[in-house]
C-alpha cells in the first residue's frame, strides 16, 4: 500500500494518455469515474463545477470529515481523484463562453446533459463545439438523447428495474432485491472509457471529433450474460442458489450456506464441478445415484447436497473451507466477506490494489486503484481537488 502526499500535482509523463486533454461537466458517478480512468493514465481532466455548491456529488455521505463536509465526501473523492476543479457557471452567457473555450482547446468533453436539460438550457442535441475539428464529445445520460425515457429521471434501482436485474436478484416468493451501491453508474463509466477510446484513436487517424452516446440502460441490458429468454423460458431469481439460465438449469449444490463464522458460496455451473464436490465431502453416492438429465429431480437433490454441505461445514470456519474447497480442491468456492475483511484480503494486497492518500480536508484513506494492470505502465492517482481550487490556474480569474 502507497503513500502520497496530499499534493494534487502528479507526474504523468511516460503514460499512455500524457498530453491529452479533457474537459468534464458531467456530475455524479459514471462521467466522472470515466474521467477519473482518464486521469490515472495520465491525462489532464479539468472538472467544471456550477457555483456554489459544485458537483451533486459532494454532498452525498458519508463523509470522511465532520469540519468540512462538502470537501470530504467519500462518494466524490473517490470518482474525482487526480482532477484540476474550476468554478464556472455555464448556465449564463460568459460561463457558457468561457466553457466553449476550455472545450474548444480539449481532446475530450465528458458531459451528462440529458434531453431534459438541453430542452430547458437551450443547448443542442449534438456536439458543444461544432465541427469536425473539436474534441470527442462524450455524452453520458441513463436513458440517451432519444427515446421515451429520454427526459425521465433515473438512479441505480431504477436502472436495475428496468435493465432486469432486480427481476433476477432475490427470492423467487419474495420482492426483488436491490445490488446495494451505484453498480450501473460504475459500470456505464467503465463502457465509457473504453468507447472514449475508440473515438481517441479515431480522432488521432483522422482529425475528426465524434458525438459518442453511453446509455446507462443499454449498459445493464448488455450485461446480462447470455439471451433473456432459453428454451422457451425467462430467467428467474433463485434466492441463495445460482439464478438458472435454462430449463436445464445447474446441477445442485451452487449456492451460498452458512460455515460456523459466516457465509460461504459454492459456484461453478458443470457437473465435472458438482462430482468433484461430492468427492470432497465423500459422498460419492450422490453421482452414483442421480440422473443429472433429468432437470426435474433437481430441486430435491439440491435440497439434500445443501443439508450434506452445511452439515460438513459445522466447525469449520468460513477461511477453513474456502482453504479446502479453493486450495486443496480447486474448487470455484469463496467465503462472504464484509469489507474490513476485503481491505485485508491478501489477493487484493499482493496486487497492489488499494493505495493511501492524503487530502487537505479529509485526512488519509485507503482508496482501490484500478481494476486492470498493463505491465510497464504504473498509474498514477492523486488526491480529488477542493471546490474551485484550480479557476485562477486554468481561467486566469
């Protein structure tokens, strides 16, 4: 685990994106955890905020610190580290004009102006700077610019809903249940990086900006991880076991059961995988008397492979079985673990995943870096910027 100062400068030279330049107006999660990928490998993002309050995000607990809240909320710390913050009212006629020169001058625009809003602002539908010649203009909305939905307001749940992951997550009596957090923001920033992209190495080849639209929407359907419909039937919620993708279904014993200490969940999807747990627990009878081809058997045998695993679990400990499953049988097992015990996990750890920096109002925190690695290249991340810390920098006011 690194230590940084709390200083916002970062040595960017030698990373892929060192030299390009970015412009974000977008609020919130998805445009600015995109920006914040961006930065880490190496690019200049210059983060308009609207006076007074700045970026929604900021007041959004908890916070890391108590004296100043709007500067230390964990949500914007994380999504806007390694940024240059500028105050700057774009909503008036000089705001608006000193934004257009800022855009004119980026490689990338990173805004989430929904129909909606450009209706009641009077911005057009398309690219802020016109022309071919200005930036990638990433526009990054729930629902995109066109649509029913288009002006309709959203949130992670309600993304969930209609995206239908909430329709496959929980009891198949109960309610559906809500992925805690902001899942589909994350995830639509993430497609929006790797679009930006695209439309970079576009622009370098032929000089030309694009318009480039992510859906956070089309973003959740396209997660769904093969056809919504098989065998002439939709996917259903399993509660604790695995959600089946077919009337086939998964052989038994995927699920998530109790150890002594907590909870541990068995994957996998294959019967080589299901003979190989029963071999584990020495009950070889249950391959030598069941008939895998038959689907309809299978919620009994589940049933029973769950009592055999959480009887064979009693007195052991969540890492005891993770061990034995995971180690010592290659097995697809994994424990619950809550997030002090994610923080410590070695995997994690051994890979360099979180990092420590300092912030002049927050204090130190432990922050995860980046989900992919490219061998040569070490990505830097500073700490996120105070309100306006950068507008006499950037602006010269």
């Amino acid at each position: 685990m690194q230590d940084t100062t709390d200083a916002n400068e970062r040595q960017t030279e030698g990373l892929p994106l060192h030299g390009v330049e970015v412009v974000e107006v977008a609020q919130g999660v998805a445009g600015p955890y995109c920006g914040r990928l961006l930065a880490a490998f190496g690019a200049r993002v210059v983060k308009v905020e609207r006076p007074p309050q700045g970026d929604w995000s900021r007041g959004i607990g908890p916070s890391l610190s108590d004296d100043n809240r709007s500067e230390s909320s964990a949500l914007y710390l994380y999504n806007n580290m390694g940024k240059k913050s500028v105050l700057l009212d774009w909503e008036t006629e000089s705001g608006m004009d000193d934004l257009r020169s800022l855009v004119s001058k980026a490689d990338i625009f990173i805004e989430d102006w929904d129909h909606g809003y450009r209706e009641r602002t009077g911005l057009s539908a398309e690219r802020l700077v016109p022309g071919d010649q200005g930036p990638v203009d990433l526009c990054v909305t729930p629902f995109g610019l066109t649509g029913p939905y288009s002006r309709w307001k959203s949130s992670p749940i309600v993304q969930l809903a209609l995206g239908g992951y909430l329709y496959i997550t929980g009891a198949p009596s109960e309610e559906p249940l809500m992925l805690p957090g902001r899942q589909p923001d994350y995830l639509t920033g993430l497609n929006a990086y790797n679009a930006v992209q695209i439309a970079l190495f576009e622009r370098a080849t032929d000089g030309r900006g694009r318009f480039v639209e992510v859906s956070m929407l089309e973003t959740m359907t396209n997660l769904h991880q093969i056809t919504l419909e098989m065998d002439g039937n939709v996917r259903m919620r399993n509660g604790h076991r695995q959600s089946a993708l077919s009337t086939r279904a998964f052989p038994p014993g995927l699920a998530t059961l109790p150890a002594e200490d907590g909870n541990v969940t068995f994957g996998g999807g294959s019967v080589a995988i299901w003979e190989q747990v029963c071999l584990m627990l020495g009950r070889e009878d249950l391959v030598e008397n069941s008939d895998l081809d038959d689907a309809t058997g299978f919620a009994d045998l589940a049933d029973e492979m769950e009592r055999v695993l959480i009887t064979w679990m009693k007195g052991r400990t969540k890492k005891d079985v993770f061990m034995e499953a995971s180690r010592d049988w290659m097995l697809p097992v994994a424990p619950v673990l809550d997030l002090d015990e994610v923080l410590a996990d070695p995997q994690f750890n051994a890979r360099g995943l979180f990092q420590e920096i300092s912030h002049p109002a927050a204090g130190k925190a432990t922050y995860p870096t980046l989900p992919f690695v490219t061998p040569g290249t070490a990505p830097t991340l500073g700490r996120a910027p105070l309100l306006g810390e950068h507008t006499k920098e950037i602006l010269g006011q």
